[in-house]
C-alpha cells in the first residue's frame, strides 16, 4: 500500500501533485497543507475531494480533525503534537480513519488501547535528526507491536525512496508513506507508478 502526502502550502501546487498521484494509480491520498489557511485547505479540498471519489481513492487530512469532519472527509493523521486521538475519535465517531505516528516503544504501548486505524513509524530518514529510525529502528517497532499481539496496520513514513522499498516492507510493515521523493520529482505519475510497481510483491489484499 502506498499513502501519499503532499508537500507544500500553496494550493495549486498541492491539487497538481494530487492529481498526478492519482493518474500514477496511489489510492491513498494524505492533504498536507502546513502554513495554509483554512480557506485555501478548503478550496484544494473541494477541488481534490471528487478527483478521488472519481479514482475511487481514500483521502485524509494531517492534523485537522475539525475540517476532517466538516469536508466529511476519510479521515485525519494525528502527529504527536496535534489533538490527542481519544479525543479525536470523540468528534469524529467511529467510522472515519485515525492513523497516529510512534518514534518509539513507549509510543507503541502508549497507544496500544485506542480506537485507531493504523500507525505511522517515523521518520524513517531525516537530516540531521537523532530520531531517525532507519530500517533497524522501523523493524525493532513493528517486532515490538507483533509481539504485544496489535493488528493494527503499521506504514512507515520519512523520506522513502524507490531503493528503500525492499527492505522496509521486509521489516514486517504494511505499506510506506511518502511524500518528497514523489512530489519533488520531475514526473509525478511515473514516480507514483514506480513506487506501486515495487509494492506489488507485498500486496496481500488479494489472499
């Protein structure tokens, strides 16, 4: 599975690599619009909503559990410095997605009893950043939710590229997230096409 998040605030931009994503064949789609105002959220929203009820493709908003329930939208992803998921799971109900992000162990125990939909290990590279889990760090938390018996779906996020694809579906993951590598390149769809292609392999919703 492949979860793409697009990168920057300016919403032209953002509903371009939205569309390309699609055309590509992503079937999930995470709006990322930090900096933007809510109008500008909402107008990229109304333009990138029915291209993915058209593409028959899932889509969710980073951190904004009030605009995700008021665009009836799929659902939102939560990073640790936006609103804790109890209490989005309180104002969105049962039915729309909640993924949250886990850096460490404590992070994985910590929501191990919540009503989520999936979990985001990450970042898995980052400059500069001791946090960084790398593939080590990304199969040492998917070991560690196996071996507390969570099914929750696990992705891992943070700067993928098309070499890395292997080896973190290797470490017992269920899809990637990515943004950059996809967003940042000369041709989105072929990009987006490449990813899929590599992920095909670990496909298991056809068993």
């Amino acid at each position: 599975m492949l979860q793409f998040i697009t990168k920057g605030d300016n919403k032209t931009l953002v509903v371009e690599q939205v569309k390309e994503a699609l055309a590509g064949g992503c079937q999930w789609i995470e709006l990322r619009m930090e900096g933007a105002s809510d109008e500008d959220i909402r107008q990229a929203i109304s333009e990138i909503k029915p291209m993915c009820q058209e593409a028959d493709a899932f889509l969710i908003i980073s951190g904004r559990v009030d605009l995700c329930k008021e665009l009836e939208l799929g659902g939102v992803h939560l990073r640790k410095s936006d609103m804790l998921p109890s209490k989005a799971r309180l104002e969105l109900g049962a039915g729309p997605v909640i993924g949250v992000d886990a850096n460490t162990v404590e992070d994985i125990t910590s929501v191990r009893s919540l009503d989520i939909d999936y979990i985001s290990l990450s970042p898995f590279r980052k400059e500069n950043d001791d946090n960084a889990l790398g593939i080590e760090g990304v199969k040492k938390l998917a070991e560690e939710m196996d071996r507390l018996e969570m099914e929750t779906p696990r992705v891992a996020a943070g700067n993928i590229l098309t070499d890395d694809v292997d080896a973190i579906m290797n470490t017992g993951v269920n899809g990637i997230a990515v943004s950059k590598a996809i967003a940042d390149s000369r041709n989105i769809v072929d990009e987006t096409r490449k990813f899929i292609k590599l992920l095909e392999p670990y496909d298991k919703s056809g068993e």
